[in-house]
C-alpha cells in the first residue's frame, strides 16, 4: 500500500472511530512513555531501552491518526463533535506541562513547557519547584 493510499484510507475512516484511533494511539505512547521514565528513574537504563522501538512505533501510529485528525477537523466538528471534543481535553490533560490550565488557576511556579534544560542541577529545581509550588484548587 502506498503512503498517499494509507492516507486516503485514514481520510475516509468514520468520524468516530478516526477519533478513537487516535485516542487509543496517544493512551498507548503515554503508557509506554511513563513506564519508560519510571524505569530511567529507578536507574533501569537496560529495562527502558527496550521500549524504545514501541515507542517510536507508537509515537509514529499517533502522529499519522494526529495529522489525519487536523486534516479531517472540519467533519470531525460535524460528524462527532462530542468524539472531537473527548480528545482534544484528553490531549491537553495528557500533554499540558500545567495541569493548573485545566482549572482555570494559574501556578506562575511550574516548569514552562519550552524550558528543555536537562541535568542534575535542573532536575533538582524542578523537584524543589514542583514541592513548594502553590496546588491549585478549583473555584
């Protein structure tokens, strides 16, 4: 099957099961991802690198079911606005650096998603960051 054939199928799947294609491929990649960073965390560098090739193919799955999703938005919105709207809150709860975003408060204290420092000095500041950071309550 060719790319521009893959494409014209995902184009055409039904609203509904484009947005739970897509759904399922980002719950899959933040599995794998969170068990990826547990084991780095617990110094199982051997453990991790193992999930790396799931990975990359997860993370190419949701990528392509992404693409087809901003491409097909405009039926999306028509056709499963409810399905649209499920992951797109699911995307920002998953994604979003400030889980504060999705109560409407504001943490000036948290980690801004383009800080991209890494080491053991950054890593510290986080940690020491995210303990006295305020936690924000709904209104």
């Amino acid at each position: 099957m060719t790319a521009a054939a893959r494409l014209a199928a995902l184009d055409n799947l039904p609203a509904t099961e484009l947005c739970q294609l897509a759904e399922s491929a980002l719950s899959a990649l933040v599995d794998v991802m969170n068990r990826e960073t547990t084991l780095l965390r617990a110094g199982h560098l051997r453990e991790a690198s193992i999930l790396t090739p799931d990975k990359a193919r997860l993370a190419q799955d949701y990528v392509g079911f992404a693409r087809t999703v901003q491409r097909q938005t405009d039926r999306l919105k028509i056709e499963a606005p409810q399905a649209i709207d499920r992951l797109k809150w699911r995307k920002t709860c998953v994604c979003s650096p400030r889980p504060a975003r999705l109560l409407k408060t504001s943490s000036p204290t948290w980690p801004r998603s383009s800080d991209n420092r890494i080491g053991p000095g950054h890593m510290a500041e986080q940690e020491r960051l995210q303990q006295t950071a305020p936690i924000p309550h709904a209104a």
